[in-house]
C-alpha cells in the first residue's frame, strides 16, 4: 500500500483541515505492564507460591493494523490514524 508523503488531514489541535507529513508506523500490540496486579499476581504463582496455575489460553493472533503517524505542518503535534484494517500489504511511502 503506498501512501504520499504529505496528505491533506484534519488536525485535532487546530481543528482545521491542513497538509501533514506522513510516516508509516505499523507495529504490533505492546506487551503488558510488568508492574500491574494481576502480572505480579501470576509471577507469585509461579514461583511457587498458593497452589498450581494455570497457563496462558492460546488465543488467535490479531492481524497487524496499517497505521501512519501525521505531522502537522502548522503546529507540529503529532497524531496517528489507522489507514487499513488488518494488513495485507505493509504501507510505504511514495517515491
């Protein structure tokens, strides 16, 4: 999927419709928070504390989402915005 470098977007910061500069940021789900309860809950378990545990379900791996992070070219925020569902093809700037 090619996409242009500069693309005419609403801003949310300048609530007005500008030209953006365009940077593909497709990446994958983050892992989760070492330091959350429930996280610090199962490491406790595992280390042999309370009684057996159960392992993680497998679950069915989510596709990939096309993403591209917009620059405003008049105030300079940035915001990102999903250009495709679930990827077929990973987006790249035109030449």
């Amino acid at each position: 999927m090619i996409v242009p470098k500069i693309k005419n977007a609403y801003c949310p910061h300048c609530r007005k419709n500008t030209s953006h500069k365009v940077k593909v940021s497709t990446s994958k789900y983050k892992p989760g928070r070492t330091m959350a309860w429930g996280t610090r809950k199962h490491e406790r378990k595992l280390a042999g504390f309370h009684g057996k545990v159960k392992g993680k379900a497998k679950t069915k791996k989510q596709g990939v989402r096309n993403k591209i992070m917009l620059e405003c070219t008049v105030c300079n925020k940035k915001h990102e915005r999903v250009i495709s569902g679930r990827m077929k093809k990973k987006a790249e700037l035109a030449k």
